[in-house]
C-alpha cells in the first residue's frame, strides 16, 4: 500500500524514555524516501503501522534527540515494516539466518511500552533443565503428560531457520500412537513410521496451501528452500495450515494470535493449561526470544508442562544446541507472543515465485524492502497453537 495515499492515524512521538510528546501529529505521508532527510521539515523520520498504531521517530538534522532508542535500527513507512539502517552484504553466511530474522522482528522490542494491556513486567528468572531446582519443579508438576511424547520425537533444528519445522515435527512426532499411517515412512527410518523436518512438506494439501519443499537443508540453500529464501523461516498461520493438512479432519487446530487488547494472560494462560491437561492435545508457541530474556528474535517451540507455584511453561527448545528447555513465567512468555513477526503475513505459497534471484537472498536495506513490498508483507502477532483430538473422534 502507498502510504502517501493511505489515511494514517494520529502519530504519536516517543523520547529515549518513552514518553509521548504531546502535540506530535506530522505524519510520514510526505515521507518519499527510505532514509534521508525532508526538505520540507528537515527531519529523519521512521515509522511502523502496526495494530492501528503509527510509531515514528524523528529527529533534526545533526541531533541526537530522538535517535537513542533507534541507534541501530529503524522502522520505516514504506510497506510498514522494519529493516536495518545499515547494508549487510558483508555479513558472513553464518551470520545470515539471525540477522534475517532480527531485521524482521525490531518492533517487537518497543511493542510492550505502547500497549496497557501489558502486565508490569517485575525480573522474572529463566529456569533451564540442566538444573536441580527445574528438575524439581518439573517432579512437583502436576501438568507434564505432553512431556514424554514430545522427548520421544524431538529433533534440533536442522539449522537456523527451521525451529518452525522442528516445532511442528517434535509436535506431530508425539502424536504418532493416534496418527497410524498418517505418519510417513521416510526412507532413513523404514521400515519404522517417522515424521522428519522435510517429510512434512511432503503432502500434496502443504505443497498447494503452504509451501513447496524441493530442495532443502543446509545454509547453502539459502535463497533456494522456501525456508530460507525471504521472508526467511515461518509464520504462526503457516504452522496451522500444515498441521491441519497433516493430521486431517479428525483433528482441531486453532492459531491463537496474542494480540493484548483482544486476548488476556489469563486467557492464554488457561487456554494453555487446559490443553496440557488432555493428552491428546498439544501447544506450540511463537514467540520473541529477546522477550523472554534470551539471545535472538521469532521463534517456534512446543510446550511440555506447567509449574503450579511458580505459574511457569516448560519450553522444549527445538534450537537445542543454543538453549536447553526453560522454564518460562506465564507473564513472561505472553508478553513475548503479544509481540509483532514484521511479515506475518504474505502471499504464501505463490509470493516467492515473485521474487528476482537477488531478491529470494536480500542482503541490503533495499533489497529487503523492495522483497517485501513484492511478497506484501503485513505484520501479525505472534501466538501459539493448540491441536486437539475431536471429541467425537476420542
């Protein structure tokens, strides 16, 4: 969308400390360019539409005023989402699939202070299983039936892009005693029934309706597995939609996007616990790392019990070479799924199709925004998924 056509809610400016400066309603519909300065007000403005809010930052020319809270990045109006103000062409291919992401997800890390449906957030502790206070907590658990299942058929994931495949295969893994022959035998583990981060692009209802998987697996496909070309990874409704091609009608599979003026902690926390408390269900959640304190942006993982005392998830990190699994506070982790994936919308499964060879492997700002603009990328919270057996079929 043009945003110099668009009609754009009121602009409100914030400072290095979030505060509103009052009587800050110039908005960016006369903003031409990425970068750069207006003519007509001599200012640096950035922006992000996102939830019917307009945030911007401004500031004069050869001032730091309203630069502190941007220094490495900004949000421009230009199709509403976020990339870096530097080039990463030079970045080394290691490198890639994080900053790929994180050019992404910068407006989750300021969505927190705009929303007052945001719990205050006191320092909450990361729990991780390599400890004997978690092993504690997880032996006085009385919610830890999905536990087991999810251990039997969690892989990590095979490379920095893919915690939304392992998520979905550890997730449908620990389904398999209910899923019979809707399990594939994938020719590494025949004649045994296994699903695999590859085989569940396999369908033809995923290759129609998501994405299709021809070539896949290592960071030298960059630009060529559909994961790893932009937008780069996966989105929360993608997830759903493979899930329901996978296990069928049989099953219920709800995407639940946390947005925290629709959706109460209490709400997710309960929609949560409930399914931890049916063994045919499971949960999996998108969330920001960055929200929950750790290193890194979007992420998938499934979920595997609930601490009554303390109110905490376990999280079985899929990224297991990174993070053991943790124990995460219900506040904590809602507040890092009510955050925004910058393209959590697209035109799936066709967008890509679109793209010039260039542009399926973006490396500057550029680049970045004209991938997006051709996959239309919209922002979207974050949230979780719950599948559930259908009563009629328990």
């Amino acid at each position: 969308q043009d945003p110099t056509t668009e009609q754009l809610p009121t602009v409100m400016i914030f400072n290095s400390k979030y505060q509103v400066i009052p009587e800050a309603n110039d908005s960016a519909r006369h903003f031409p360019s990425v970068g750069g300065t207006r003519s007509r007000s001599n200012k640096l403005m950035v922006g992000f539409l996102a939830s019917g809010m307009f945030i911007v930052c401004w500031q004069a020319l050869n001032s730091n005023s309203w630069g502190t809270i941007f220094t490495t990045k900004v949000m421009v109006p230009v199709n509403y989402f976020p990339v870096y103000t530097n080039e990463v062409d030079a970045m080394g291919i290691d490198e890639y699939a994080d900053v790929a992401s994180e050019m992404m997800d910068d407006i989750s890390k300021i969505l927190p202070v705009l929303s007052a449906s945001f719990d205050e957030q006191p320092v909450h502790t990361l729990t991780y299983l390599n400890h004997t206070e978690a092993y504690e907590m997880f032996t006085s658990s009385t919610r830890k039936s999905h536990y087991f299942p999810l251990v039997s058929g969690f892989d990590a994931q095979v490379n920095q892009f893919y915690c939304g495949p392992a998520a979905l295969q550890a997730t449908l893994n620990s389904l398999r005693p209910l899923l019979g022959e809707r399990v594939p035998l994938d020719p590494l583990y025949q004649p045994y029934r296994y699903f695999t981060q590859y085989d569940i692009f396999m369908s033809e209802c995923v290759k129609s309706n998501v994405l299709s998987l021809d070539d896949h697996g290592t960071l030298l496909d960059i630009g060529i597995d559909p994961i790893m070309t932009a937008p780069m990874g996966m989105t929360l409704n993608m997830g759903g939609q493979i899930l329901s091609c996978t296990l069928g009608s049989q099953w219920n599979v709800q995407v639940k996007h946390v947005d925290p003026r629709k959706i109460s902690l209490d709400e997710v926390r309960q929609n949560i616990y409930a399914a931890l408390g049916d063994e045919t269900s499971r949960v999996l959640v998108g969330y920001s790392r960055s929200g929950v304190g750790q290193k890194g942006t979007g992420h998938f993982s499934p979920i595997a019990a609930y601490h009554e005392s303390s109110d905490s998830f376990l999280i079985m990190d899929v990224a297991k070479y990174k993070y053991p699994p943790v124990w995460v506070s219900s506040t904590l982790l809602y507040n890092a799924m009510a955050t925004v994936d910058g393209c959590g919308i697209w035109d799936w499964p066709n967008g890509q199709l679109r793209l010039s060879e260039k542009l399926k492997r973006p490396k500057t700002r550029q680049e970045w925004i004209e991938a997006y603009r051709i996959l239309n990328c919209q922002p979207q919270y974050r949230g979780f998924i719950v599948v559930s057996l259908n009563s009629i079929d328990k």
